[in-house]
C-alpha cells in the first residue's frame, strides 16, 4: 500500500465556493490541496467532497488527518 507524502505540515486556510472538490490525500499534487492526477500508479485515491454553501476550511496538507479533507492538527505528530 503507498504512503502519502506530507506536502506541508500545516493546513491550508481556504474559503471554498459552493461546489464539488477533489482533495488530494497522496500529497504529491502540485495543485494542493487539490487533486491534479499526481496520484496516478499509486492506490491512493482522491477524496471527493462537497461544499454547500460558501465558507471557510482549514484542509489538511500533511495528508495523515483522521477528518479528510479537514486538518485535524495530526501534523503536530509528524516528526522531519
């Protein structure tokens, strides 16, 4: 099974539009937190979600949250 990379260790602080999302959780995207295909030869999947209304979210880019897409603070655990 592959691991995901940590792309950072810290959230991405974004405010979404209504609408459909792919997060990334292989971290090797180069669109994060969003999926750009990178992912393709691993089994990592993206995750979709959904944003009903216009707001504000805290994604996760250490990709190990136990919330996807949401960070969780499991970057804090990570060590180098």
């Amino acid at each position: 099974m592959s691991e995901p990379v940590v792309f950072d260790k810290k959230p991405c602080i974004i405010e979404l539009e209504a609408g459909t999302y792919w997060w990334c959780r292989c971290g090797r995207s180069q669109n994060q937190p969003f999926c750009d295909g990178a992912h393709t030869g691993t089994d990592i999947e993206p995750l979709k979600f959904e944003v009903p209304e216009r707001k504000r979210f805290a994604l996760c880019l250490c990709k190990h949250t136990k919330h996807e897409p949401h960070c969780d603070g499991q970057h804090s655990c990570i060590l180098s």
